[in-house]
C-alpha cells in the first residue's frame, strides 16, 4: 500500500498541492513571522507556492496577514521574499 502525501492549498492561486511542492510560512507563539524549512516547525501555518508570482499575488491582496490572522510590517514582506528566492 503506497503511502499517501500530505496535500496543501496554496493561500495565493488555490491550487492543492502535496506539502513538499510548498513554502511554509509560519507565526511563531512569540508573534515572528519567518519561513519553516523543516515543516515542523511550532506556530500557525500558511503554504505559498515557491513562484514569486504567487508571491506577489499573497501580498497584494493580504492572503499570508488573514491566514496567520496578524498585520504584517513592510520589512517582513520584505525579508520573506529575500527568503523565497
């Protein structure tokens, strides 16, 4: 029996995707809003495609602050998409 893979929605364009294909961005329980490499990390989760257009679309229409259900500073925008690249 094959085993079956963790499938995720991309906040940007919708699309399911399985977990690997994502980025993890995540809220810490201290508030700091980083990118989980590992997928283990603790904290409120979103998944984004590594694409910058998904990227630029999660931005403008402010899917990553409902999802982790915090405002997000312009430096932070600014340091997740160094870290997306």
């Amino acid at each position: 029996m094959a085993k079956r893979t963790p499938m995720r929605q991309c906040i940007a364009c919708r699309a399911e995707k399985s977990k690997k294909e994502l980025v993890r961005v995540i809220r810490t329980p201290e508030g700091e809003i980083c990118i989980d490499k590992t997928g283990r990390m603790n904290g409120r989760g979103a998944y984004i495609c590594p694409s910058t257009d998904c990227y630029s679309k999660a931005v403008k229409s402010k899917a990553i602050e409902r999802a982790l259900k915090v405002s997000i500073s312009k430096e932070v925008y600014e340091q997740l998409s160094k870290e997306m690249e």
